[in-house]
C-alpha cells in the first residue's frame, strides 16, 4: 500500500469507525451515504492540494481507496499507481 492509498484508508477507517481496506467499496457496502461523500470529496481536495471538478464526480472514482489513489495521482500528474498484491 503506498503513502497515499494508506491515508485515505486511514481517513475513511476514522471516519467510518471501522477498519477500511484499500479495495473495500464502502458504497456497495452501505457504510456511506451522499452527504459522506461530500465529506470525501472536501478531504481529497484539501489534503492532495487539488481540486476536483464536476466533470470528475463519478462515483466510480471514489467507491475505494485505490480508485481515489488512482484519481489524486492523475489530477497530480504523478506516475501511475500500480497496485500489488
């Protein structure tokens, strides 16, 4: 797990009062709802210093700490995260 993939998970896990893994959908999974996801979203800005436009409000690309990995990386113009297993 890399750095950024570990603070969200640590994010979401205090958030969520539960222990959080990089590929768990926490939407499929019930344990968030519409106004959370605002909160992700504030979080992801503020913490990666990005922002995040209407055109990237797909939920596909917050449904998991990899995925949110994957999208600060592209907003960043960071290498792309491979993950491992």
């Amino acid at each position: 797990m890399n750095d950024i993939t570990r603070e969200i998970t640590d994010f979401l896990s205090a958030a969520l009062r539960q222990q959080v893994g990089p590929d768990d959908d926490y939407f499929a999974l019930g344990l968030v709802d519409s106004l959370f996801a605002l909160e992700l979203v504030t979080f992801v800005e503020s913490r990666f210093s990005l922002t995040v436009e209407v055109e990237d409000l797909d939920l596909e690309s917050f449904r998991t700490a990899d995925r949110i990995t994957r999208f600060v990386l592209s907003k960043t113009g960071a290498p792309e995260y491979t993950e491992t297993p």
